[in-house]
C-alpha cells in the first residue's frame, strides 16, 4: 500500500494539511498533516469526512454538447469555434469567464492569462467576488496592497480576539479551535464576537454584541474617536506611517457611545464595555470575514476596522492586527494571479498591464477593468456578454437575484461549464459541458488566509475522460490560435506564476513569489509569502510601515456609517450564512450522510416572539417571499435570532423557485467599491405554509 500523501483540504480558507492515504480497496484515509503549520494535525467535520465524498457516483465523465456525449476534440473545437465567433463578430468584451475560489492556482493562472492577455478583455470574476472583495477593496485603500498583514500564531498570541461577523467555530473551525486552545494555556486571552446572532463563537465569547445588521461602521468609527480620547493612538507611527488621521478623526467625532449605541442596537454599557477592553489591550487581533465584506458598506467597515489599527500601531507585531479570514480553499491565490475583473496579475493593477504584457508577450493585453460578478450576470442577461465559460461553481444557487442568473444564462447564446457534476442547478444549463478533476485528482497549489501557499497533490488516477482545468484552458486557448498555452504540467505553470511575481518588481508591490521557481515544485512544502529571490521573506507586514502606497504611509479613512436599515412594511429582515458541516451549494459535502445529520434540510431561525406573532409553530414549513422570489423552509424558532429578523443558510439548492435556495431571494445590491453584493441583507415576509 501507497504510504500517506501530503494535500490540503479543498473546503476553507483556513486551508488545513491532509495525509491522504490510499487503500488496497480502492478507498482512501483521510488524517491532519501534524507538520501542516494550519492546523498541526486537527480537521474539522468536513476535513475529517473527505474520504467519503470522492466516490464517482454521479460524476460526468465525459464532454457533452447539448446533453449528448462527444470526444473531447469535438467539445473543445466547439468551444474554441462559439468563443472566436463572439469574439471576431461582437469583440473580446462579448465574452467572459466566471470562476472560483475552488480552483487552483495554476488553473486560475492560465484562466486569466488567456482572457486578460491574450483575448483581450478583463470579464473574468469569480464567486470569490462574494467572498471577500471588500477586504480586498479596504486593503488597497489602506495599504495600497491585498496584504494580509499576520499570521494565524497572532491569534494564538493576542490577549484579546475581536470577532467581527465571523462564525469562525462552524466557518473556519479549526481556527476556532486554535484560539480555544490558547485561551484554555492561558485564560487571560479574551474573545469578543460582534454578530447579529448568538452564533456558537458568541456562546463561548466573554462578551457577545448583537449589533444591529451593518452597525459595523458606527461601531468603529465610536472605537476609534474612543481610542483618541484614551490617550492609546501610537503618535509616533502614526506621524511616520499613515496620512489621513484628522479628516478621518472629524468624521468620527461625533460617535459617542451613546450614538453608537443607538446606531447598532447596543446597551451603552456594552458599547462601553467593549471599547474599554479594546483601549487597555494592546495585543489585539480583530478577524473579519463574510458578515463583514458581504454588505453595501462592506469596504467602508474594513477600512473601520483597519483605522482603529493602524492608529493605535497595533498591526504587523506579535499578536496584533487586523485579519480578513477567506472563505474558500483559494481565494487568497486567486488574487495573487489577478483572477478578479479588476485585477490584472501578480497583485499588479492595469496601469502596470505593459510591464505584463512584455512578460507575457501577449498580444491583446487589458487595459481596463472588466465586469465584477453582479454587473457580468446582468450583462449576460442583456445580451451584452453572449458567451460565457463558467467552472467549479454554481451561481445559479449562490448569486444574489438566483433566479435572475438562471434567467441570464436561459438566454445566453453560449454557455459552457467545466465541472465536475452535470447535475449542479448551473451545469444543468450549459450548452458544452467540459469534465473537470477534481479534488484527490488533479495537482497544484492553493494559499489560505495567512499568505501560505502549499501544494495541493493528486492521490488518485483521473477517472474517465475527465480533465484538470488548466489542460482544458490551454487546450481552448491553442485552438483559438494562441501561444503561451503550451504548458505540460502545473509545475510549469508555477513556475512562470512566480517568475512574473518577481518581473521588474523594485519593491513596489507585495507579492512576490520568485524564488519559489528555483524549488523543486513536487517537494514544496508549505510556504508563507513573500519569497522573493532577492531580499527576505516575513510572517508579518507593516510593524515598521512600510506600505505599498506612492508614499509609502497608510491612509486613515474619514468614513460615514450608513443610514440605519428599515425592515419595510411587515417584513423580516434576511440575513444569510452557513452551516457547520456544508460547504457552499452541497454538491460534495451533501454526498455523505454523516454531514447532512447535523442539519437536513433548509431552515429559517426566526424569534419567538416574530413565530408567535406570524402565527408560526415549531417545525412548521414557512413560506418566504417578496419580489426577487421565494423559498420554503423549516421553521426553527429560537431566541438566538434578533426579533424581526431570520436567518436562512445559503447551502441548499433544487429545481424549482420554491426551495431552500435562499439567494433567490436577495436583491443584487452591491458595495460600490468592492462590487461585492449584500448577501447578509434582505427584506421578506414570511408565512406558514
Ligand atoms: Fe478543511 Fe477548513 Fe475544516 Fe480545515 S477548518 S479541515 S480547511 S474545512
């Protein structure tokens, strides 16, 4: 028998090391990599059950044009022929690509590089648009870089760990278990969750703030006028490595704790509470994620939490900072190589697309940015974009406005899916399906939240006649006359993702991988960025300044929290999220059993006194509604939720409008910095069925 191989899990951000160990009957044990520096060894529920979500059962293994088998040369010669058709009759924004943070780094590479370099147009986004945009979009404002600034060990070293719309314990959980360890070593460390619900972070938190939904800004904004008045801003590093702090000090000015606590639905005493705790630590790590980035004021809330840090210089030391935590497996790698529409590559922004284009020798290079996710679905709609390549990701379930993209993508001229399912509500609609490896099949590399990139590695032959990403992309990309596609394995790929890292990169930019080109990629351990071949590498940016701005100082943001959210005339504010033991749209964590337990079926949490007063019962089916859709769902009456509001998890999918496919019911609002849509914020009534 083969003995253990090193991979990562392909669920979330926090990106764990797996032993994948293969059997003589063909099955395969799953275990934590101890030597993994994510996870020492630990998995969660859905790390643990991997081994029973590969079988083949249901997978397509086979290209299809209109449902029916073809050979992969007459599927990739009919994608090549409908995408140069678009592109010769309508121009190369007539096309676009809609990604995912599932896949790797190497897929997502030549992805980009083919659209943005070599078709001409920068219409490729992915579902990491509703991820984790706003922490994209709040890093550039602030650091003029996508920086991470810690580590995951700084949330071990914090004496305080603020939780700001994350439910760390069910979305990243061995995260949670990392800071649970910690605090039980040393029971000084104390764990503040903000959340709207009282989510399982916020039963073993030292204090809980059920903040009114987006009452982040004013949140912060009351933080930062407090720590000025406390005497706790850091002068010194605020003279040497910011700008920005009276504009953004007048704009604060006004949030006392009494506003503040009238703005969120706070008691003072809380509100009060919390700021104290916050002004007598230093060592204090603030870990953000979707609660916080999917909303309309998502980049505005980033960039509040970001204030309060870099004015006090709590940032890029031991046990301190700010922390953006991604959902997916690779959405931090999927930045790296530019994979969002207002990205170009190697974190280079599109007034650097010449300095790409010499290093890609790419004929057509973008010079602007292409369309985010929401705008692309309503441009497929309208007819503007009229080929669309979509892989490993559903958004006919997880889109805002579900019902409006299954619409767009009914009226397409050209769809085309690589995945590995027929069956998902998306690939059910293509006109070209392409077979995609998947995970234990296919090899590459993924970075999780705190810039480590390790290698994600195939345990197990390609069944059938499926195919990894990046062949497929190349092998379109030659048939549509171009060269530059002629990779043979990810090794490559890699390597040239690191060479242009490092690509006449003086130090004005933070990513740079470069010396991972001169290692041997099939033996590359885990390995924290930047590695550049010249200088050294860091666990940790911006202790001593040193920003990515033209100046190099961070900017202090004046902010205006939002006007406070009114529910509408007899209805529940929506707010959506996710279950322990699912990931995203189920189509592989809903292959076993023992993870479907912990919650079978869609559910709304709705409060005692909103079930009584909507006449709803215990367990009873509820029917929610308004104008984008509907949904039914099991009631699950419980006072963790706020009265007048409901909480839907995103997981569930099905065939008709009336589901548990809860984002047909959000409407397609989105930030307007980070293009990132309110996925936490809808209106609905609700009734029993
Ligand atoms: Fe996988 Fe995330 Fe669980 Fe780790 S915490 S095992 S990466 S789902």
């Amino acid at each position: 028998m083969a003995g253990p191989i090193r991979t990562t899990c392909p669920y979330c951000g926090v990106g764990c090391g797996v032993l994948a160990t293969p059997q003589a009957d063909g099955s395969v044990a799953i275990a934590g990599d101890p030597e993994h520096p994510a996870n020492y060894g630990r998995l969660c529920s859905k790390g643990s059950a991997l081994a029973e979500t590969i079988s083949l059962e249901g997978r397509q293994l086979h290209p299809m044009i209109g449902g029916v088998r073809v050979s992969w040369s007459d599927a990739l010669d009919a994608a090549a022929d409908r995408l140069g058709g678009i592109i010769a009759e309508h121009g190369p924004d007539a096309v676009a690509l809609y990604g995912s943070g599932q896949l790797l780094t190497e897929d997502y590479y030549v992805a980009n590089k083919l659209m943005k370099g070599f078709i001409g147009t920068a219409n490729i986004d992915t579902n990491s648009r509703l991820c984790m945009a706003s922490s994209v979009a709040g890093h550039k404002r602030a650091f003029g870089s996508d920086t991470v600034p810690g580590t995951y060990e700084d949330l071990e070293l914090a004496d305080l760990v603020v939780l700001v719309g994350s439910n760390l314990a069910w979305c990243h959980p061995v995260l949670y278990q990392r800071i649970l360890a910690a605090r039980d070593a040393r029971p000084d460390l104390r764990i503040v969750v903000i959340d709207p619900r009282r989510t399982n972070c916020a039963e073993t938190a030292d204090l809980h703030l059920p903040i009114a939904p987006d009452g982040d800004v004013a949140l912060f904004s009351g933080l930062f006028a407090h720590l000025s008045n406390a005497g706790v801003f850091d002068a010194r590093y605020v003279a040497d490595h910011t700008t920005g702090i009276s504009d953004a000090l007048d704009a604060a000015d006004d949030w006392t704790i009494s506003r503040v606590a009238e703005a969120t639905g706070l008691s003072t005493a809380d509100v009060a509470l919390f700021f104290d705790m916050f002004t007598a630590t230093e060592k204090v790590v603030t870990v953000y994620s979707q609660g916080v980035n999917q909303s309309t004021s998502g980049t505005d809330k980033v960039n509040a939490i970001l204030n309060c840090h870099l004015a006090t210089g709590r940032i890029g030391r031991p046990g301190m900072g700010p922390f953006s935590i991604t959902g997916q497996p690779n959405a931090m790698g999927g930045r790296e190589v530019g994979g969002l529409a207002n990205m170009l590559a190697a974190h280079m922004d599109f007034d650097d697309a010449d300095r790409v284009a010499r290093f890609w020798e790419a004929p057509a290079i973008a010079k602007k940015p292409g369309l985010k996710a929401v705008d692309m679905f309503d441009a497929i709609g309208e007819g503007r974009i009229r080929a669309v390549w979509i892989m490993a990701t559903n958004p006919v379930v997880s889109l805002p406005d579900a019902d409006g993209a299954r619409r767009a993508l009914a009226d397409c001229d050209t769809v085309i899916v690589s995945d590995m399912f027929a069956t998902t509500d998306t690939a059910r609609m293509a006109d070209i399906f392409l077979p995609a490896a998947g995970w234990g099949e296919k090899s590459g590399t993924v970075t999780n939240s705190e810039r480590r990139i390790s290698r994600q590695r195939a345990f197990r032959p390609i069944p059938g006649e499926a195919r990894p990403d990046w062949w497929i992309i190349c092998q379109i990309a030659q048939r549509l006359g171009f060269k530059g596609f002629d990779y043979t394995s990810p090794a490559e790929i890699f390597a040239e993702h690191a060479e242009l890292s490092g690509f006449e990169n003086r130090g004005s930019r933070d990513f740079d991988i470069s010396a991972l080109a001169d290692r041997d990629y099939e033996k590359l351990a885990p390995a924290q960025w930047p590695v550049p071949r010249s200088g050294i590498g860091r666990a940790r940016f911006f202790g001593s300044g040193g920003f990515f701005t033209p100046d190099g100082k961070a900017r202090i943001l004046p902010l205006a929290p939002p006007p406070p959210k009114d529910r509408g005339p007899g209805q529940l504010i929506l707010n959506t999220g996710r279950v322990r033991d699912h990931w995203h749209t189920m189509t592989r964590t809903g292959r076993t059993p023992r993870l479907s337990a912990h919650y079978a079926e869609p559910f709304a949490e709705i409060h005692p006194d909103d079930a009584e007063r909507l006449s709803i019962r215990r367990t009873q089916l509820v029917r929610l509604e308004n104008a984008y859709g509907a949904a039914i769902v099991r009631a699950l009456v419980t006072d963790r939720q706020q009265k007048g509001s409901i909480f839907v998890p995103m997981h569930w999918t099905g065939e008709t409008a009336v589901t548990g496919r809860v984002n047909a019911l959000l409407g397609p609002f989105t930030d307007p910095v980070s293009g990132q849509p309110a996925l936490k914020m809808g209106r609905v009534s609700a009734t029993p069925v």
